[in-house]
C-alpha cells in the first residue's frame, strides 16, 4: 500500500478544503463545469471516473471465475451480504439516521438525495481497493479475485434492479433509463474497454507490459480521483459552508454499515468452517464499497449538486481508515477465528 493510498483520508480532506474554498472563489467556473452535459451527463466528472475505473478493472482477470467452485462457501457467502444485506441494511439505516433522527440538522429538499446516494454507495461492491486489504490480511489471492470478478460481472445486471427497488420502496422517483444509462457508461463500457485491452497486452506484449501500463496509469487514476473531489466540494460548498455537520452525519449510516456487514459476513464465514484466508477477504469485500462507481451514478442521476453525489463522496472520506481498521480487526482475532474454523 503506497504512502499516497495509506493516506488517501488525508488527500481527501484536502481538496474537500479545496474544493469548498475554490468554489466560493470562483464560483462562475465551477458553475461553467457544472452545466457541461451531455443528456444529463457532466461530461468532465465522466471522464475523471473512467479514468479512475478502467486502470482498476484491467487489474481483473475474469478467467478467474473459476476459482468460484473452490471457495462456493466464502463466495456465497459475500454475494449474500453485497447484494441481499448491505443495500438493505443501508436504506434501513437511511431511513433511521437521515429521515429521522438527524431529520432536523438537515436541508428538507435534500433529505431524498441523501438516502439516495448511501443506498448507491452500498450497492455496489468494492472492486479495487480489495486487493490492498486482501493483501493485508494475508488473504487467498486466487479467492479475491474470483470474487471481485463475480461482482463486476453481477453488478451488470443487478446493480440497477437494487438500486431501482430501494429507491421505490423510499419513494424516491428515478427514470429507469437515466439509471441503466449510468449502468452502462460506468460498468459495461469500462469492462467493454479494459477486458479486450487488456488480453490484447498479454497476448503481444506479456504481463511485463501489464504491469508497467498499470504502474504508469496509477497515478492518474489517483488524481483523477481528487480532481473529481476539488470538483465535486466545490459544486457543494456552499451548502456544507451552511451546515458543516452534514458530513459528519453522513458518516453515521456509512461506518455502522461497515462494521455490521464485514462482522455478519466473518461471523458466517466462521460458522460455515471456511479458513480465515478466504474470510478476511470475503469480509472486507462485503464491508467495502466501488465508491467510483457510486460517486458516477449520483452525479448521473441526481446532478453534481445534489445531496446524493456528497453522500458518495463521504464514503471516499471514511473508506481507508474504516478498512485498515477492519483489517486490524480480522488480524487481531485470527485465534479466535481459527478455533472454530476448520481451516
């Protein structure tokens, strides 16, 4: 894990400081950015995310799919949390912390936007920065990778039926072909892109050339990602100027959802007998969240203004220090674990 990424919070705060002070600075720029669409699309927050999300999946061998019958039980395990839990439990507490309980603290015509944006955050499960926590908790790299194959491969044709569901059942109003929209230019385009690109690199050229165009993409992909975030706090600053206690409220329903869903998914892993190191993984890829991913479709859907979109990016706010903090906790019971696990 680089210095850069060990520190991502740190980065983050920064250009939300950035962002916030840029876009009271200079607001007719941002303004000018803003309305830079293409139907309903803001074409520079587009193009930031593809450069985040296509140097990630060209790290994805979907050959490895079959891995999946080895680790049936540690998979089955995680896609039950991804996509029959963690969407779920989020709208729940949605409902609870942002419709009620912090309901006063928060700007009315928002309220919906922000539910929104943390029921798009936990439907989509993390595909990049698994590898790092996998890696720290001396993970099945073999199982990780099945596993986050799998999830790009359901996000597919899942990620838009679950987000439509939860919105519904909040009764929040979302085009279908607005979200299919985002489904396609941020899952099946990038994948269309990455899975050709890269087979064609190691058919002519080996994984050497692999290696060496993913080291020299990532550090464009990192500052695409705090581009987008000077971008995205200057869009909303003026509203977290007004109400600086938004993110922190924010984070309330994103770290209980964490902690929740990486315990239930290490807990069953536990009690199914599969060995720590496919439970740590399956652990952190049920607690994480393909935050670009999210960060895409709420700019998409709702615009960059909206409640939604800042909703997302907090879970690029908390997601380091939350995760290594899951992986010390995985680490740290690897005892406890293993008494019950048959290993």
């Amino acid at each position: 894990m680089s210095i850069f990424e060990r520190y991502l919070t740190l980065w983050v705060g920064l250009c939300m400081a950035a962002g916030i002070g840029l876009g009271a600075l200079f607001p007719d720029a941002f303004a000018r950015v803003a309305a830079a669409e293409f139907a309903s699309v803001n074409l520079p927050v587009a193009a930031l995310i593809w450069l985040m999300i296509i140097p990630m999946l060209l790290k994805i061998d979907f050959a490895a799919m079959g891995e999946v019958r080895r680790h049936w039980r540690g998979i089955g395990v995680t896609v039950f949390i991804n996509w029959a839990v963690k969407p779920f439990s989020m709208a729940l507490l949605g409902w609870i912390f942002i419709r009620n309980v912090f309901a006063d603290q928060l700007p009315a015509a928002q309220i919906d936007s922000y539910i929104a944006g943390l029921i798009l955050l936990a439907a989509a499960p993390c595909t990049a920065m698994v590898f790092v926590w996998s890696h720290l908790c001396d993970g099945e790299p073999r199982f990780t990778l099945s596993q986050v194959a799998l999830n790009d491969l359901i996000m597919i044709v899942a990620f838009a039926p679950v987000v439509a569901l939860l919105l519904g059942i909040s009764s929040i109003s979302v085009p279908w072909s607005t979200l299919l929209s985002s489904v396609g230019l941020y899952i099946v385009v990038p994948v269309a892109v990455a899975v050709p690109l890269r087979r064609w690199l190691l058919r002519r050229q080996g994984e050497a050339a692999l290696a060496a165009l993913l080291q020299r993409l990532h550090p464009l992909s990192l500052l695409a990602l705090l581009v987008m975030l000077v971008l995205l706090f200057g869009f909303q600053g003026q509203q977290i100027l007004a109400q600086p206690l938004i993110i922190a409220i924010l984070a309330v329903p994103i770290l209980i959802q964490v902690y929740f869903n990486a315990g239930l998914a290490y807990w069953l892993n536990r009690r199914l007998g599969v060995a720590h190191c496919v439970a740590g993984p399956s652990a952190l890829i049920g607690a994480s969240n393909f935050f670009e991913l999210a960060v895409a479709t709420a700019v998409g859907v709702f615009g960059v203004h909206s409640g939604a979109a800042l909703a997302t990016v907090v879970g690029v706010l908390v997601e380091v220090p939350v995760m290594l903090s899951v992986v010390r906790i995985v680490n740290a019971t690897r005892g406890w674990y293993g008494a019950r696990a048959a290993g």
